[in-house]
C-alpha cells in the first residue's frame, strides 16, 4: 500500500467528500445574520435559540420524538418475531419470506409513500399522528428483520441443543442463552429503526397537518419556503444527537466486550 | 462422579425423514453396559450421528424405543433424559463464563448458591482450569474448550456421557493429547461413554466396543482388536485399515479358488459366499519357492516400497491389477525391490473370511 | 448493503441434524403473523390499490400510462431521471472501488477508521446532507467562490443537475462502498501475486486477474447506488432546479400541487417497473460475472 501513493490521495480524498460537507454546518448554525450567508456575517447562537423557543419548531421535535418512539418498539416487535419465525421454515421458504418482508428496502420510498398516502387519504388517517406510525413502522420493519435475521444465521443451533441436554426447558433456553446472543441484532435493528423513522421525509411530506409536521417536514418547508436559518441549527442538533447515539452505542459495546475479554486474563 | 448404573437399550431404532430416501437409521439394536465406552463409528450420512441425536432426544425416532435402566425415554424430551453431550465445536455459550458455562446444568437443577459454588470450583479444579474460571470460552485454546465442555456435561453426574465428534476439529497433535485424556477420564468416572467418530484409530485408541455404522445399520460390532482380525464382512474390513481383499470362491469347504491360487481355509466354518481378507502388516513377501509350508500365497509385483522407520511398506500390484500391501520390519524389507516379481504370503490365522 | 444482505439470507450455513428444530408450526405462524399482516396492510394492499386506481380513473383503460410517453415532458424527465442515475453509479463506482480497495489492503485500524468514516454519513440525517451541500453550492457559497477565483467560472451550481449529480453521489457513497468491500474482500489476492510471478506487469495482473474477479461486486454496487437514484427526492428537491425535475419530484407534484393521484399512481407504477427489471438485470450479469469467474477456474 506504501507504493500507491495515487490511492491513497483518491482514498483521502473521498474520506474528504463523505465528512467534510456536512461540518460547514456548525459555523452556519452559529451566524448572526438571518440568511445564509457564508462565511456568517457575525456570529451567535439565536437559531438555537429559536429552535428551542419557537412554537413551530418546538412542535416538529415533539411529533417527530413521539412518532419515532412510537414506531421504533412495533418495528422492533414485529421485525424480531418475523426473524425467529423464518428461522424456523426451511432455507427455501426463508429465503422467499425475507426477501419479501425486505422489499420496502428496495422499493422507492417514494412510490411506498404514494401508496400510503393514496390508502391512508381514504381511511382518514392522513395528517394523524396514527398514520405516520404505522407509515414509518412499515418501513422500519425490514431494518430490524435484516438486522435479526443476520445474527440468529450466525447463531450456532448447537447452543440450544446443549442447553436442552444441560437441563433447560426450551423457554429457560431461550431466555438464558438465544435471547441474550441476538440481542445486539435486535439493538442494532431498533436503533436503525429509530434513525430512519425520525429522519424520514417523504412519507411525512404527504401525510403532514399542521398538527403532524414532523422535524424533517418542518425543516424541508423552512428551506424550501421561508430561507430560515434555525434548519442550520437543527441539522447540527441532529447529526450530533444521532453521532453521539452511535458513538455511546459503539462505546459501549466495545467496552462490553473488552470488559469481557479484560476478566480473569 | 457417581454413576447411577443402568443398562442403556436401543431397539430397533428407525428414524425416516421422510419423502422417498433410504432411512437414515434402518432398525439398529444395541445394548451398552453401564460403564462402556462404546464407539459408533462410520462415513458421514451411515446415521452415527442421528443415532446419537435420538438417544440425545433432538431427533424423535420413527419407530423403535431407547431405554434406560430398563426406563422408557423414547417420548422424552432432551431436557428431561439428564444426560452428558458434548459437541462437536463443544457448543459453549459464547456470552457466559468458563464459571457460568459449568455451573449451567446446576442451576437449571435448583441447586442453592454454595452448592453449585463448590461442584464447579471441584470440577473446574479437577480438569485443570482453576484459575480461568472468569474466562469466556473465546478466550481458551482448543483443548481447554474441550475441558470445560466435558466439565460442563460431567458436573450434574449424568448417567451417560454422549459426545459428537468431539476431536473432530483439531490438529493432529491436540487430538492425540485429548485422546489419551478422554481414556483416562473415562477410567477414572466410570460412566457410559456413547462416543461418535468417523476416524477409525480414534475408535480403536478408546473405545471397548465399536459399532461399525453404514448406510443405516450396524454392519460390525465388536471390541477394537476382534473387530480388525476378524471383521465379518467387506465394508468393516474396509473401514477399520487397510486390506488385502481377494474375491474368490469355495473350490471346495476346504479349499478357497482365486483367479489361479488355491488356498487352504483352515479350520472353522465360514460364509458360503465369502471374501478372502488379509491385513498388510500380516502379509509377508518372499521370492517364489521361498513361501514357508503351510502358507498360502499370491503371486505380486513390487510397486513401490517406502521405508517408514520401524517399519517398511511394500506396495503391491496383484495378478487381477488390484493394488495391495505389505507392511513389514524394516530389516525384512531391506532387499526388496520395486519390480521384483514376489509371492505375498500369510500363514493360516492371518486370514479371514468375510461376508461382501 | 441493504439489498446485498437480503441476499445472503439464503444461504446460511447447513445445520447438523436437520431435525432438531423443536416447537410447533403454531408458533411459527404466530411469529410471522404480524410482520404477514403489516407487509400486506401497508405495503402490498397499497400498492395494489394504487395500481388499480392508475387504470380506473378517472376512466378505466391504460391512457394515464399512454400519457407518460405522449406528452413528451414526462419521458424528457424520465430520461433526465436516468441519466442523473446512471451518472451517479458511474461517479460512486469510480470514488467507491479505489476507496473499498484500499479497506481490503489497509492494516485493521486503518480499515476501522475508513470503516467509520463510511458510515458516518450513513447515519447523518438525509436533510442535513443536502443541507449542507445547499450552503456550499449557493452564489455566494465558498464553492461558489472557489470556482470564481480559481477557473474564473461564474457557474452558481445551486439548482442545477450537476449540483444534484455531486450531492447524490455523496449520499449514495456508502451504499456502494459497503457491498462492493464485502464482495473485494473475498477475492484471494494470491491470484494477482501469481499472475505477477507468471511474469505479468503490476497493471496487467490487476487488469486480467483482479479487476473480472471484482466485477460482480461493481455490478452489484453500481446497480444498487442506480436503483436508490431512480426514487430520490429530497436531493433534486433542493439542489436541482424546478426547470429540470426528476421523477420524484414530478410525483409529488402531481400529488400535492395537482391531486391527479392517477397520473401520479402511473408514474409511480412505472418507477416500479424500472426498477425492478434495473434490479433483474444486474442480477443477471452479476450472476453471469460470478459463473464466467468459476468457470476460470
């Protein structure tokens, strides 16, 4: 690799594209003037402020947080229990069920979103806090199936076999040993879940009330009609929110299992 | 460990798994004595392993029934049979402890606290682990895994220890070790040991009886060295080493006729349609008319000869093309050469007849 | 890496003894019944529905379909959608393959840190990112200024498809780096080596050897970074120009500014149908990429 300098330019370069964008948000959250003008004028901290103080704003966080911790637990319910029910069908039938449990992956949000703004207009559940629950659970399910899914196909059957000649009726089992060896898919696919819920856009674009603006909503229509910049706020509220949830999460995993591994030795 | 002695009975045990396969157990029988260290034996898919499985509980069997001390277990499910399995990847629980690991089947038992305390800390004493107690399974070699899953499926004294393959995935060396370990553990529990391999020395190094498995059925049952001198039919001789193998006929009840040899049968009765069996390490080579009286002998070309040390092997290529083998004392084999024209021969008990 | 995990479900490795799974089919209908219930709730029946609605209203017969190729703007944005689509699976691919090659070469804490840097903006909020690219490229934005005092272009890239093209591409990156390592990973690097030692330049061994063992893994990345292109909406909605739409763009148009759900349901079903057969194919010629790669052996 000491002989590719060339690569390594191009890799440095892309590590640039993928990271260095998005901090020209913290220097534009903090401007003083009311545009978004770059470099800021002046500086200060009014569109946290305002953030926080605003009605608008202050709601679209509300409904967003509620949104999320709504469907975050149904997605995490269903998409667990549909991973353990594939593992019990054949490798063929598994295979077919995932694959069509997934497809909203695959599928253009956009179209799923007409779809549920086309049905959900008829049933009156457009512009209720219901309808974007159940929006952003169908498209959270997949996430925690996959993520499910990918650790009970790495977990060994041979596990719940010992434990059976060990002593321990299925239910002990699944308490003492299969449940805590999936847990980290199942972390993994709700903390995806939660993420992809209060970032979703297009489904709430169509579904939005005035009493339903969610905070991507309200930032899309913020920079789309009103050129106010509390989103330069809310965007860096949201990356460091969400950095910080990951990082504590790889944290803490990390430490868990050096934890583990640091014992004894 | 106490052994609660009890007669373990698999009869005409049958497990199909349905659509038009052969059976992957075809009706076996098999009694082992309390204390035996029995081993299945045989190629994968001869049913050894789900054998064990229905004996485990994993595996209901289609029909037949295992019994314990004259109880029926067949119903039973693997939680309730009480006993010892070791795995073939040892199947420790990854997120427990070595402590947590041994103490496992006590817990699921109610043992109270300072109970389980001290059975494990015995234990894990006994096999050579104190002091990794606090370990997690990643954290230990191959061989110390193996220790804490014997230690785990030994602590509640089950009454049978069933292990599946449980050599299977190291090298060469860690397996002779762990073999010898195994046998002494097996001395000094005194516990039915139903062991499974589809290597036949392992086989021979441990086991008092070994059930040579093939397609579904036992096909040779016997001790290590009855088994290999006398194997009762083709496959088992196969199976068990190497073997010279001769398909001929009965000339006559004393004479045995292949290709143009005739050789003397000896004493005792044998199978009408038979096949005449010799081990490499009985046969002997020697130039023609050099054949001692009273052996029988066939007429070989020396294909190869590699010294071994104590030991030389002569490769031989028969008159029907088939290929076969001596092996003898490095100092009988200093004058052989390849393409010397030979007699292979063997003296009356070396040989035996078995069924094809 | 979504997609690509999807497929892997399959293949998990075969379990010893087949017969031990234990519990009854009761349980396992009862576990699938909500995931069942959900997907056909929320997903199949309103999909079907739409599709019905694109042929029923407001009469029965495909001409909201016929509209999208007659009236000549809809295919010019179609076109235009596929266009900026296929300009992003090529861009993403040129910056992915180096950029996942490097992770397969590099030493483990290198790899971690190139691993995180991926997935940083994985997690970053989609808004945020196109946000972000907003303040860049709007006149007067340090791109913007960039270009004017270095090249002497005054090209304010707010607004136009290039801008939309550069800022997709960021966002889909870590949707082409992810699979593409996972497939580079498994190429046995030996093979180069060999064919270097057979005599082979440095470029002709990566040229001959590496790059066809790669190809299904480009295949892959590069369909899937098209695919997620074709339905994107929040990047050209803000970046691009309302003079140059895309597809999404067009949908929720028809949707909120309009209500022809029809027109906006034909679209839509069309959307589908693209990329479903983009998907198909890419399958195909990695699939046939993976048996020619076998077959050389």
């Amino acid at each position: 690799m000491r002989r590719a300098p060339l690569l390594w330019i191009v890799v440095c370069s892309v590590a640039a594209l993928l990271t260095v964008p998005t901090l020209f948000l913290i220097p534009m959250s903090l401007t003083g003037g009311s545009t978004f003008q770059f470099p800021p004028p002046s500086w200060s901290l009014r569109w946290y402020r305002n953030l926080v103080e605003d009605r608008g704003w202050r709601d679209a966080v509300m409904v967003s947080l509620q949104v999320a911790v709504l469907s975050t637990p149904m997605a995490v319910a269903i998409g667990t229990g549909a991973a353990f029910g594939l593992m019990r069908l054949g490798a063929r039938l598994r295979l077919i069920g995932a694959g069509a449990l997934s497809a909203p992956l695959v599928i253009p949000n956009i179209l799923i979103a007409l779809a549920i703004y086309g049905m959900f207009l008829q049933m009156g559940l457009s512009g209720t806090i219901l309808g974007l629950v159940l929006g952003q659970t169908a498209l959270a399910v997949p996430f925690v199936l996959i993520a499910v899914l990918a650790r009970l196909q790495g977990y060994d059957r041979n596990l719940t076999a010992a434990a059976l000649s060990l002593g321990a009726t299925p239910a002990t089992v699944f308490r003492t040993v299969t449940f805590p060896l999936v847990l980290p898919g199942i972390v993994a696919g709700g903390v995806f879940a939660f993420v992809a819920s209060f970032d979703e856009l297009v489904i709430a674009l169509l579904l939005q009330s005035p009493r339903t603006v969610t905070l991507p909503v309200q930032m899309f229509n913020a920079v789309v009609e009103a050129a106010d910049p509390t989103i330069s706020a809310a965007s860096t509220v949201l990356v460091v929110v969400v950095s910080a949830v990951i990082l504590v999460a790889q944290i803490g995993w990390t430490r868990r299992s050096e934890k583990r591994s640091g014992s004894g030795a | 460990m106490n052994a609660r002695a009890g007669r373990l009975e698999i009869r005409e045990l049958v497990k199909h798994y349905g659509g038009d396969g052969p059976a992957a157990v075809a009706g076996i029988d098999l009694t082992i004595d309390p204390g035996e260290f029995i081993t299945l034996l045989g190629p994968s898919g001869s049913g050894k392993t789900t054998t064990l499985n229905m004996i485990a509980g994993f595996v209901p069997p289609t029909s037949g029934s295992i019994l314990l001390g004259g109880t029926d277990l067949t119903g039973l499910q693997p939680h309730k049979r009480g006993f010892g399995m070791v795995f073939q990847n040892y199947a420790l629980f990854p997120h427990m402890s070595v402590f947590d690991n041994v103490a496992y089947p006590l817990r699921q038992r109610g043992k109270s606290k300072a109970e389980i305390r001290k059975l494990v800390l015995d234990i894990v004493e006994r096999f050579g682990l104190a002091g990794l107690e606090r370990r997690r399974p990643a954290q230990l070699s191959g061989g110390q895994q193996q220790r804490v899953a014997l230690a785990r499926a030994l602590v509640f004294s089950p009454p049978v220890l069933l292990l599946d393959e449980p050599l299977g995935a190291l090298d060469r060396k860690l397996r002779a070790q762990l073999q010898l370990e195994l046998k002494k553990l097996h001395q000094e529990v005194g516990l039915t040991f139903v062991f499974v391999t589809h290597d036949q020395d392992e086989a021979m190094y441990l086991s008092d009886r070994i059930a040579v498995f093939d397609e579904g059925r036992i096909d040779g049952m016997g001790r290590p060295a009855e088994l290999y001198d006398d194997p009762g039919t083709l496959f088992v001789a196969n199976f068990l080493g190497e073997a010279n193998t001769f398909a001929g006929r009965f000339a006559d009840p004393r004479t045995y006729a292949w290709n143009d040899e005739k050789w003397r049968t000896g004493e005792g009765d044998h199978p009408a349609e038979a096949v005449l069996v010799v081990r490499p390490e009985r046969t002997r080579v020697f130039a023609p008319g050099e054949v001692p009286p009273g052996w029988n002998s066939v007429g070989a070309i020396v294909t190869d000869v590699s010294r071994l040390g104590p030991t030389s092997r002569i490769d031989l290529a028969f008159p029907d093309g088939r290929a076969g083998a001596a092996v003898l004392p490095s100092t009988d084999a200093v004058q052989v050469r390849v393409g010397d024209d030979v007699r292979a021969a063997w003296d009356l008990p070396s040989q035996a007849f078995v069924t094809p | 890496m979504t997609t690509t995990a999807v497929l892997d479900v399959g293949r998990a490795a075969p379990v010893r003894a087949a017969g031990r799974t234990t519990g009854s089919r009761t349980a396992t209908a009862l576990l699938l019944a909500p995931a069942v219930i959900a997907s056909l709730a929320l997903f199949v029946y309103p999909l079907a529905r739409i599709v019905v609605v694109s042929v029923t209203e407001p009469t029965i017969g495909l001409h909201n379909y016929a509209e999208l190729f007659t009236d000549g703007y809809t295919l010019r944005v179609l076109t235009r959608t596929l266009l900026v689509a296929l300009g992003v699976a090529v861009l993403d691919l040129l910056m992915a393959f180096p950029y996942a090659y490097a992770m397969t070469v590099c030493s483990p804490r290198v790899r971690a840190v190139l691993f995180t840097i991926v997935l940083i903006p994985f997690w970053t909020s989609a808004l945020a990112k196109n946000f972000a690219w907003m303040i860049l490229f709007q006149r007067g934005g340090l791109v913007d200024e960039f270009l004017k005092a270095t090249l002497g272009i005054d090209y304010p890239l707010l607004g136009t498809t290039p801008a939309v093209l550069i800022a997709m591409s960021q966002v889909l990156l870590p949707f082409a780096v992810l699979p593409l390592y996972a497939s580079l990973e498994q190429i046995d690097r030996r093979l180069v080596d060999a064919a270097q030692g057979l005599g082979a330049t440095r470029g002709r061994a990566f040229r001959q050897v590496y790059l066809p063992l790669a190809a299904p893994g480009l295949v892959a990345a590069g369909a899937l970074a098209f695919i997620l292109s074709l339905g994107f909406y929040i990047t050209p909605a803000l970046l691009g120009s309302p003079q140059q739409t895309l597809i999404a763009q067009l949908i929720m148009a028809r949707v909120e500014q309009v209500l022809d759900f029809a027109g906006a349901d034909a679209i839509g079903i069309f959307l589908l149908i693209v990329t479903v057969a983009m998907a198909l194919l890419s399958r195909w010629v990695s699939r046939r990429a993976t048996a020619r790669k076998e077959a050389a052996r």
